[in-house]
C-alpha cells in the first residue's frame, strides 16, 4: 500500500524508480505532459513498460473529483517535476505575506563569516533610460550573438508564453519569456516582456512593461533585475534591424518603416548606428502620429522622413522595408515591392500574427533569426500553413550569412528577413548593459517621463533574509498550491 513521491526528475537525464515499479502502480503525475518529458513517466515510457496513457490522473483531478485518489491497499506512485502552477501559487500566496513589509528591514541570518552570494542590484528604468542608447558597440554585440547561435555557441531555449486571462480581478494581457547564455560571457539573462494589457491604457499607462533578469554565468547568482519596461527589449529588436541592414542591403539608399511606433524608432536608430539612408519614408494608420515619427526622424538622424498617405507610397519608394504592426493583417502587397526589396519583419512573434503575404514570402531569399522558431510563431509559419514554404526553403539564419556560410544579398533579388526575437539577443544585450551600468548608481537620475504622466509602479526587490523570515511552510500555502493543482 506504499505511496511513492518522487520529486528527483525533473530533467531528461534523471531516473529515481524502476520502470517496473511504476507499471505496476496507480500512476499519478503533476503535469502528465511534461512528466512523460522530464519525470521518472519518460524512463517508464523509454523502457517500453508504460505510455502516458497508463497514468491513472493528474493530481488535480484527483482533487476535483474527476478521478478516484487511493482506493484500498493498492501502490501508487506520484511523479512531481514542478509546475509553474506552483510558482504562479506561491509568487501571490508571498506576495499577501509580504505585503506592508519592508525589504531589507531584516538583520542577516547566516552567520556573519558565512560567505553568500552577493544580491543582486535593481535597476530603475530612469537609470536605464539615461545610461544607455543605440550605438554601434550594442549593434555589434547583438550581431555577435547571431554569430555565436550560428556556430552553436548559444543556449537559448524555444520562447516561453503566459496568458493573462481576463476576469475581475486581473487581465487581459500576456507575458513573453525569453532568455540565454552566450558560451564565454561573464552573464545569461532572462527576461519577462509583459505585453498586451490594454486596460491600462484607459488609466493612461503603458500597455507593457518588462524586466531582465542579469545572472553571473561564473556562480548562477543574479546580479541585477533590469526594471527596463520594454525600453531595452525594443533597443535590442532595433539592433537585430540594424545587423539585418548591414548584411542583407548593404548599398541600400531608402527606407520605409511601416508602423511608426517605438520598434519603428529603435529600428531607424539602431540602423543608423551602421548604416547611412539617404530617404526615410513612414507609414501608419494614425497620420498624426506618422507625422511624428517622421519629423523626430529627419531630427535625429539627419536625413529627411516623408510621411506617406498609404503603406503602398511608402513600400514602392524603399530599397529596405521595416514592417512592426501588432500583426493582425497583410501590411503589404508584392507588387508594391522593387525587384531588390529587403523586407525586415518583426510584427509575427506569436502564432496569431502575420504581416506578409505568404506569395511574397515564398518567391523571397528568406532568411531568419532562428529557423525553429519561425517556423512555430513567425512569417515563415504562415507560409508553411499556407503550403508554398518548409522550413527547408530557408535560405539562412542571419548568423550564418554573418559568419559567411551563407551568402548575403547576391544583386537584385527579393530579400524577407523574419525577426522573432531571440534570448541571444537578451543574453548579449544584458552582457553589455551590465558593462554600461558598471559603477552607475541605481535610482539616482530624476524621473524622465513628465511629473505629471502616470507610470506603472517599480518593482520591490525583496532580499533572500526578508523572505526567509518573513514566509515559512502554513496550511495556508499548502492549500494555494493545492488550489493552483485543482485549477
């Protein structure tokens, strides 16, 4: 009648219980899914002994009702790799616990010739803002980073998507999570880009926000959480723009920018730091706003912008053609488009989203950032669904045209460079901001937005003594993470 809670695998590599043991058991799993992954279930399914169709439930079903818990002197084993249900549990269950705490109010608890890891700086978006800014240097660090996921020199796993349902107390709106580890850097990143909350709108703030997470690649400790609230998430897009330009449309004269919203901007920038227009052209629905983006443009960059009245003026007056909309439509038709167009595509980075026409994207040279990753979420998925494209009707990945496995542009021809975002991007640029920030003091430059405009609250950053003394294991918080099971 003995009940196995096994907690041990949580990666490929791991195996705690015999497969014959657990054939011959009630199998229950956290997540069945990602126990027939990572949990002790893929041992058992790799010994040929059990399939994911022989767990008897997962756990919330058994607590809902919906499947029978123990009945009788019977062996069960439960198969827990840890769910971000938990985390998701805990994060709010802490959250009331801490709330009217102060964080770092709390002597240290470990004794005081202990050593620890140092914690980490939380860096305010003022002091981000103020102290760094496009330049060649931050274009070549994102550049290198494609050169490096080419050579396979980059951990960058398939990007991570949370919704946030609509309901009284929370929502609409999503969390995007991507991140890295560039072999040799001093750091890996992740980072959170919270997008699509469009309530906010209506209070005046921002619809998204973000942080990045810096963590010291030589002793896993984070060093800093970038409260950068998308602002170097967009420098970064602008930057993968500019690398794109500067190897795919190297004699390029114009350039038209349909969307004309902050990617807009970081992409005009970042592609000045590397290469010099000659004509800027923009395009968007709202005129006004159009207008200035184009004016601050000419003022900026110093060469003139004209606002156009439709998308088609703008395109078939561009060599190179920036499209970053929210995605929902075709922004473009290809007989708008000159014979040696390269078009930069950043507006798909969800598997709703598509700003070309599958027509063009398949008569294209298509390159992209991360060929798997385009395939499930950017342009070249609708091509694919659309039938005129596979994966192996790629040319390149940008990283391999950069170390010259591929060719570039070779005369006249159609480019599509479909840009999903990558975590080499977020590793490479948390690497050099944390160069940048180096001996910058946080929360000493004065708020940038005007006194009067709201802005989303800053984070807290509450320190490991803080939390360990303030939270310890309740029945309260047993029955949270029991509750996110059963929901």
């Amino acid at each position: 009648h003995a009940t196995i809670i096994a907690s041990g695998s949580d990666q490929p590599t791991k195996n705690e219980l015999p497969p014959s043991v657990m054939s011959k058991a009630k199998y229950v799993t956290d997540i069945t899914a990602q126990c027939s992954r990572v949990g002790e279930l893929r041992s058992a399914i790799e010994a040929g002994v059990m399939t994911a169709d022989d767990v008897h439930a997962e756990i919330g079903q058994i607590i809902n009702g919906e499947k029978p818990g123990r009945i009788g002197n019977e062996l069960i084993v439960c198969d827990l790799t840890g769910t971000g249900a938990q985390d998701a549990a805990i994060g709010s269950y802490v959250m009331k616990v801490l709330d009217g705490v102060v964080p770092g109010g709390t002597p240290p608890l470990n004794a005081a010739n202990k050593p620890r890891l140092p914690a980490p700086k939380l860096y305010d978006y003022d002091t981000i803002k103020s102290s760094v800014a496009p330049s060649r240097e931050l274009t070549e660090a994102v550049e290198d980073a494609f050169s490096q996921l080419a050579n396979g020199k980059v951990d960058v796993p398939m990007p991570m998507h949370i919704g946030v349902a609509a309901t009284s107390e929370a929502g609409p709106g999503d969390c995007h999570i991507k991140g890295g580890y560039i072999e040799g850097a001093p750091t890996w990143t992740v980072k959170l880009a919270m997008v699509s909350f469009y309530n906010n709108l209506k209070k005046g703030l921002p619809a998204g926000s973000g942080v990045f997470v810096v963590c010291d690649a030589t002793n896993g400790g984070p060093k800093a959480v970038l409260h950068e609230n998308r602002y170097l998430t967009d420098m970064r897009t602008g930057a993968a723009g500019a690398v794109c330009v500067k190897h795919l449309a190297p004699n390029a004269k114009s350039v038209a920018f349909i969307g004309t919203g902050v990617i807009a901007e970081a992409m005009a920038r970042s592609s000045a730091t590397v290469h010099g227009f000659e004509q800027g052209y923009g395009y968007s629905r709202d005129m006004a706003k159009n207008s200035a983006f184009c004016d601050k443009m000419s003022a900026e960059l110093g060469y003139a912008f004209t606002p156009c009245l439709s998308a088609e003026e703008a395109v078939k007056n561009a060599d190179v053609v920036f499209t970053q909309t929210p995605g929902g439509e075709w922004v473009l038709e290809e007989d708008w488009l000159r014979p040696h167009a390269t078009i930069i595509a950043s507006g798909s980075d969800q598997p709703t989203k598509n700003e070309l026409p599958p027509s063009v994207m398949s008569k294209a040279k298509y390159v992209t950032d991360i060929t798997a990753q385009c395939s499930r979420v950017g342009e070249l998925r609708s091509a694919i669904e659309a039938g005129v494209m596979t994966a192996d009707d790629v040319h390149a990945e940008i990283g391999q045209i950069i170390n010259g496995e591929k060719p570039g542009r070779i005369g006249n021809e159609l480019i599509v460079c479909d840009l999903t975002g990558t975590g080499a991007q977020d590793a490479a640029i948390g690497s050099y901001v944390m160069k940048v920030l180096d001996g910058v003091v946080p929360g000493g430059t004065p708020p940038l937005n005007a006194a009067n405009k709201p802005r989303l609250p800053a984070p807290k950053l509450y320190d490991y003594d803080t939390i360990k003394s303030s939270v310890a294991p309740s029945r309260e918080l047993t029955e949270a993470v029991e509750d996110a099971f059963s929901q």
